[in-house]
C-alpha cells in the first residue's frame, strides 16, 4: 500500500468491541488480534469490552463510546452474521449518521478470496456516527485479520495516499450543531 513516509502518522484512538454470548476476555482471541494488531500500528485502544449479542446493550455502549470525545473509532467484531442472535448491523442502524458502503462491500471482496461464497454470509458494515467512525466485522480470528491487515490498518493511517479516513477526521462534525460548553 502507497505510504508517504515524509508525513506524520497520527495515531487515532480506537475501542474495540466483542459481541459475543460465549466469550469473556480469556477466551476473545478476535478481540485480542483486534486489539494488538492496532496497537503494533501505533494507535491507542483507548478502551475494550465484550457485550452479549443484544441489540439494546450493543447500541447503548455505542452511543456511550460515540459521545465520547477521547475516542475517534469503534471496531466490532462479531454478531454480523444472518443467524437470529446476529444485531449488530442493526444496533449500528440505530446510530450511524453515514454508511460507509464501500467498507462491506470491498470486505466481502476480499473475504470471496479465502472462503469463496460464504461471504454472503457476512453483513460486515461500516459508517460515521456524530464524528466517530464505526466499523463492524464478523467474529471469526481470519475475519478480524483480513479486516485490519487489509482494509482498516491503511485507511486508519494518516500517511496512506492517495487518501485515508483520518484526513477527514476534523470535518466528519460538520453537520453537526455547534457544541455548548
């Protein structure tokens, strides 16, 4: 991937979401991928939970996370599947502002590579919320791997040209009212 070396990285702070019913932090090995593989990148987890798949719980650490200003991404990882405990596409249709239909689309992409037409299966999504980029993958340790490693490491760096995501950082509020403080 193009990286101009002559301009600074910026790293961005990121938390990390597992949506699981099975998982406790011992046993969240996607969320651990997830999570160091950020960090060997030079950003911060800036926090990391696990949450049952429901819808409810899920929406409220994402709105909880979105409102906060010392967070810049949420990453999911799990509940995007087509099975009846899978909400976490539908938790994010409850606060995304913008979809950002390329992120799913070019997933599913690559994803077709590795495990052929079972991608379908896959309701990866990614999208803007009140300044806060959010991007859901499916829970699977591969998953989270072609996740990072190829789509999200190098839009999430501000060196990657021709351009990334967080260039767009400081206008992604635009629409918004003006804060009271």
């Amino acid at each position: 991937m193009p990286i101009n070396h002559n301009l600074p990285f910026l790293p961005v702070r990121i938390a990390v979401l597992t949506v699981s019913d099975t998982r406790e932090l011992v046993s969240d090995r996607s969320g651990t991928i997830l999570a160091e593989r950020l960090q060997a990148a030079g950003h911060v987890l800036a926090d990391r939970r696990i949450v049952r798949d429901d819808v409810d719980q899920i929406t409220d650490i994402l709105r909880a996370w979105i409102e906060d200003p010392a967070l810049d991404v949420v990453i999911t990882t799990g509940g995007t599947g087509v099975t009846g405990r899978d909400v976490t596409p539908e938790a994010f249709a409850r606060v995304l502002d913008k979809q950002i239909t390329g992120f799913g689309e070019l997933f599913r992409m690559l994803s077709y590579a590795k495990i052929g037409t079972s991608t379908i299966q896959s309701r990866a999504i990614g999208g803007v919320a009140a300044g806060t980029y959010l991007f859901a993958l499916p829970g699977s340790t591969g998953a989270v791997k072609d996740g990072w490693d190829d789509i999200l490491r190098w839009q999430l760096d501000s060196r990657h040209r021709p351009c990334n995501l967080v260039e767009l950082m400081p206008r992604l509020r635009e629409h918004l009212p003006p804060s009271v403080d």
